[in-house]
C-alpha cells in the first residue's frame, strides 16, 4: 500500500484535490431552499388565502344576510372548526382507551 503515517503537506492535499473526478464541483457553497423552508413559505401562503377567503365569505354572508328576516345561523370560523374537531378527536380517543380498559379487566382470565 502507499501509505504513511503523518499528515499530508499542503502541496500534496492540493494536487490531490486537483486530480480528483470532483475538483471543481463543490469548491462552491450554495445555499438552496430547503424542503422546511418550502413547506412552511406554502403553509404561509395557505393561511393567508385561507384568511381572505373567510374574509370574503363574511363579507358576503353580511351581505345577504342583511337582507333575510330572522338572522340564520353563522358560519364556523377557521378556530372554531380546529378546536371542534381536535374536541372530537381526543373524545374519542379518550373512550376507546376507557373501553379497552374496562373491557380488558373484565374479560381477563385467571
């Protein structure tokens, strides 16, 4: 083998990198855009489109509602919505561990 111990002299780490099927293709640093910051610039834009569409939906619903007798039932916010189902969510994963629970000490064998 043509080895040795000891580090190599700079004139020998230059000429390596010189001859390497590589040299010249990472010399530059490029700082790309990165699958984090692509998700969350589309999850900005989402909320924001998200904004103005229930923006626009309470304002038409304003609208034509300030034409109807007897008021009528307003729309779930965005919140509302989230909270409502994060609600149902844990409820019912709360219950199926209540009823794993039960069932399990009572059916167990002994």
């Amino acid at each position: 083998p043509a080895s040795r111990l000891g580090p190599a002299s700079d004139a020998e780490r230059r000429r390596s990198v010189a001859d390497s099927p590589l040299a010249g293709r990472y010399d530059d640093r490029i700082d790309r855009e990165s699958a984090y910051e692509m998700l969350s610039a589309r999850a900005a834009r989402a909320a924001e489109e998200a904004e103005e569409a229930a923006r626009r939906a309470e304002h038409q619903s304003a609208r034509s509602s300030s034409g109807r007798r007897g008021g009528g039932r307003q729309r779930q916010g965005i919140g509302e919505a989230l909270a409502k189902s994060v609600v149902r969510s844990v409820g019912r994963q709360l219950g199926r561990e209540l009823v794993r629970g039960l069932l399990g000490s009572f059916l167990k064998r002994r």
